[in-house]
C-alpha cells in the first residue's frame, strides 16, 4: 500500500521463512498443497509467471544485507547474484544440491561456483583468509577444518605468505576497531536498559548482544540507506542496535515478550522503550505500549487493502454450492483460528472448544449447518475427535492452512465466520471478515475497542457455548439481521479500519519524524 502512494519501501525478512510471512502467500493462487510451513518450496507452489518482488529480501541476516547494500550502490551484478543466493535459500528458486566430500553436509551448487569464481580473484582470497587466519582461536573461532580448506586454496593459487600477513595486519587492525565500536555500543545499551529498567532483576549485558556483533558494521550502512526505519515484532533490535531512529510496530509482541527472562525479551523491552514511536495493532497489548513507550504509543490498524481483497474472489459462490452439496447443509460457518484450546498442550488462547461444541449443540438442534475448519494449531486431533465423539464429523470439511486469496474465497462462500473466544482483542480474521462483509462472532472487551477506534467493531460478541449457540441460531433463522450485520461491518471497516486510514496514521508519524530530523 505504501508503494502504491510512491513511497519507496523495502522489506526486510531475515531469517524467517513461514508461510504467512511472505508475498507469496498473500498474493498467489497457489498450485499445490504445501508440504513444509515453515521452510516452504515455493518454486514447486506458483506459477512460473509470478516472481517475489525486489523490494521483498528473505533470506539469511547477512546475505539479505548484502544484497540490499549492493542494491543501493548501484552494484549491479553484485546484487543480481545476492538476488540469485536468496532465492535458493528462501525456496523461490530450485537449486541442485551438492555434496561437499569431508566438508560435513550439502552445498547449494549455485553457491559453490559462486565460490570458485570468488576463488579467482587474488585479493578477494587474500582478504578472506587473512580474515580467517585473524580470527582463529578468538571467541568467534572458525573449525579448523575451515582453517585448513582455507590453506589449500591458499597454497595451490601461490598467494605469498607476505601478503597473507600484510593482509592480515590491516584486517586485525579493522577487526579492532569494530570491535571498539561494538563494545561501546554494548555498555550504552546496558546502561540504557537499567536506567529503564532498575527493577528489573534480569538485566541487559553484553552476551545478550554479542549476536548482532558481525553484521554491526553493516547494519548502519544499511539503515543509513534510508529515511525511516519501521520495524516489525522484536526486530526493533536490529535499528537499536545500529543506533538508528526507527518505529515499532507490535503484532502482538507486547502480550508477554517484552517481560520474559531471555535475551529476546530484553531487547524487545529495551527497543520499544527507545523506538521514536510505537505503532499497536492488537488492542490487549496497547496498556503495555504505553508501559515501554509513554506517549510514544500510537494505536493503527492493522494493515489491510480491503479493497484490492474484494477484487480477487472469483469462485466463491461455485465452492459456496460445493460446500454445502458436500455437507448436505444450507447455511455454513467458517472457522480458520488456530487450533489451541487444551490446557498444557500448546497456548490455549482461542477458545476454540467453544464454538466446536455450539456447532455441535446446532446441529442437534436440527439446523443444517456445516463448518469449515482450517487443521492448524497444536490441538487440531483434540478437536477433531471432540467433533467425532459428537457424531458431526459429516457437517464439517477440514482444510490446510490457507494462503490469503482461498482464505478470503472461502470467507465469502461462507455465511458467519467465527474466531478467538479467549484474548479480547482482534486481528486478521476478524478485519477481514469484516471488509468482506460477512458478520462475525467472537468475543471481544469492547471497551478496550471503544477507547482505540471510538467505536467497537459491530460483531456477534459472545464467549461461552451457550451464548454462541444462541448468537447464531438467531442469525440463522433471520436473514434480516443477517443483512444488517453485513453492512455495518463494511461500513465499520470503512470509517475506522480502512487501508486509506491506516497508511493516514503512518503518514502522520513518518512526517513528523521526519521533520524532527
């Protein structure tokens, strides 16, 4: 949405590889089923038409460092193999697979004779194996193995031992003042932190940052790229550590996090605490933004370009007459929350037994439902089996994990679609449903809602199976009321979630930002 209004954004996505972080799964119509969630083959799933755009870098910290630097100095060739690399390791990309003998695991074979045209230029060998031979026996030792694979190139290109060690002087001498610039960027955070956070008996030290000390350097470089820095989740760390000024936005990071003994936690309490603004998306971690970030907190919705959504369902109304054809139903509900609702076996955060056990109670009320459930979450077989022993398994169609374009088809061939019963809050299932124009039930404090919007979304508010039992067979026997939930989300969504409204509020903050600067 921001580079439809010309702003030039880049997305950064280290290391994380999940299905629902990527373009992939919200712009593709995916032709296959996906086999791996968390490190998915994209190659094998999308159309050879379709390419990831530029401004989307996946892939390991540095590389997708690497590539963006380049990128930005105009190094065309550098950045097309960069390009080419993060497309292998990020899985849009089908690459061979090698196996190095003696070297203890596979090699990417693009990668490899990336390494052997490397291996041809003199000072670039000299430069690395200086580097290699600086370092070995510090805290960031390489294996020996490496040392010695190191060497045997190094004998066999002739590379004079004169050279290695001038090499290696200026690299140590480098070495040191990196080192110099991280250790006092170290103390002060350590200092910042308790000065934050006095109370606290976990503190912040310097092992918890030693993790960022490699790409240091080249973080500020690339930050200094650019005019502001939004940072998602508890990648806040990444701009804290490079002392550049950014935003953070919370997707639910604040919930817990922040809070918890761990290197992660402390960083992400450190970094929303210092960030220039702190963007909240979920309406339960709003009290604790304010806690970490004053009057920095700034409530936004959450991003969503709901009308670009409408225009992309074809096939609803066909799965709509499938769906009910298969289930022998005439009214459907879909379900897509996470499973997670048993106590000791995952989170137990949605609720989900009970919407399954007011379906249940519809059923035996002789109603004609039927529901779509989508099996992902930790206690998808706990609910499968509570639908079994109920004797409703027939009503209901259990599908994978959907990618954004089916997930909204399905929305649309469905006549109410259910979430969470637990948290309060609100997130992708509930504004979209909404944009779409199909009524919800959920539960929701309404007063939090109230304070961050000025008006609470117009759902079927409930919490117990009871109260869905009777939310709903009231929707189902009045299509009146049906219509009328339908148009007042849209209108909701219209006036107080809109995509022109959240890009309204990002603009506002950016502008002022960027004025201080």
């Amino acid at each position: 949405m921001q580079r439809d209004i010309g702003i030039e954004a880049d997305v950064l996505s280290p290391d994380y590889y999940h299905i629902m972080g990527t373009p992939e799964w919200e712009e593709c119509e995916l032709t296959g089923a996906v086999t791996d969630q968390y490190r998915p083959r994209w190659y094998e799933l999308t159309s050879s038409d379709w390419r990831r755009p530029s401004w989307f870098v996946a892939g390991p910290l540095e590389d997708c460092i690497d590539y963006l630097l380049a990128r930005a100095a105009g190094e065309t060739v550098a950045a097309e193999r960069s390009s080419r690399l993060l497309d292998a390791l990020n899985g849009t990309r089908r690459v061979r697979i090698v196996e190095w003998p003696g070297f203890g695991g596979a090699l990417l074979k693009r990668q490899f004779l990336r390494v052997l045209r490397w291996a041809c230029d003199p000072v670039r060998v000299r430069r690395k194996l200086a580097q290699l031979w600086v370092h070995r026996g510090s805290q960031a030792a390489v294996e020996p193995r490496v040392i010695a694979w190191a060497m045997r190139i190094l004998t066999s290109l002739s590379v004079g031992g004169a050279h290695l060690a001038l090499a290696a002087r200026r690299l140590s001498a480098r070495g040191q003042r990196a080192d110099d610039a991280f250790d006092l960027r170290a103390r002060t955070l350590v200092a910042d932190f308790a000065s934050a956070f006095p109370s606290r008996a976990d503190q912040l030290s310097r092992s918890d940052l030693v993790q960022f000390k490699p790409v240091l350097g080249k973080l500020e470089r690339l930050f200094a790229c650019y005019d502001l820095i939004h940072a998602y989740g508890s990648l806040p760390a990444l701009p804290l550590m490079a002392g550049s000024r950014y935003v953070a936005l919370e997707h639910g990071t604040l919930r817990t996090l922040p809070f918890e003994n761990s290197d992660t936690g402390r960083l992400t309490a450190l970094a929303y605490h210092k960030a220039a603004a702190v963007f909240v998306t979920n309406s339960d971690c709003y009290r604790h933004a304010q806690v970490l970030a004053s009057k920095r907190a700034r409530f936004l919705p959450h991003p969503y370009d709901e009308k670009r959504a409408r225009k992309r369902l074809r096939g609803a109304n066909e799965l709509r007459s499938d769906l009910c054809r298969e289930l022998e139903v005439d009214w459907l509900v879909f379900f897509p929350t996470r499973h997670d609702w048993v106590t000791g076996k995952g989170f137990a955060d949605k609720g989900n037994d009970q919407m399954l056990r007011a379906f249940v109670k519809l059923r035996r009320a002789g109603l004609k439902v039927g529901i779509v459930c989508c099996a992902w979450g930790r206690n998808v077989l706990q609910s499968q089996t509570l639908m079994a022993t109920a004797g409703v398994s027939s009503a209901v169609r259990w599908c994978p994990p959907l990618s954004s374009i089916a997930f909204e088809r399905y929305m649309a061939a469905c006549d109410v679609v259910a979430d969470q019963f637990v948290l309060g809050a609100f997130g992708g299932v509930v504004f979209r449903a909404l944009g779409m124009g199909r009524p919800v039930c959920t539960y929701l404090r309404t007063d939090d809602l109230s304070e961050m919007f000025g008006r609470a979304p117009p759902v079927l508010n409930c919490r117990t199976d009871d109260e869905i039992y009777v939310c709903l067979s009231e929707l189902f026997r009045s299509s009146v009321k049906l219509r009328c939930l339908e148009a007042a989300g849209v209108e909701w969504m219209r006036q107080y979630h809109s995509g022109k409204e959240t890009l309204r509020i990002q603009l506002e903050v950016y502008q002022s930002l960027c004025d201080e600067a």
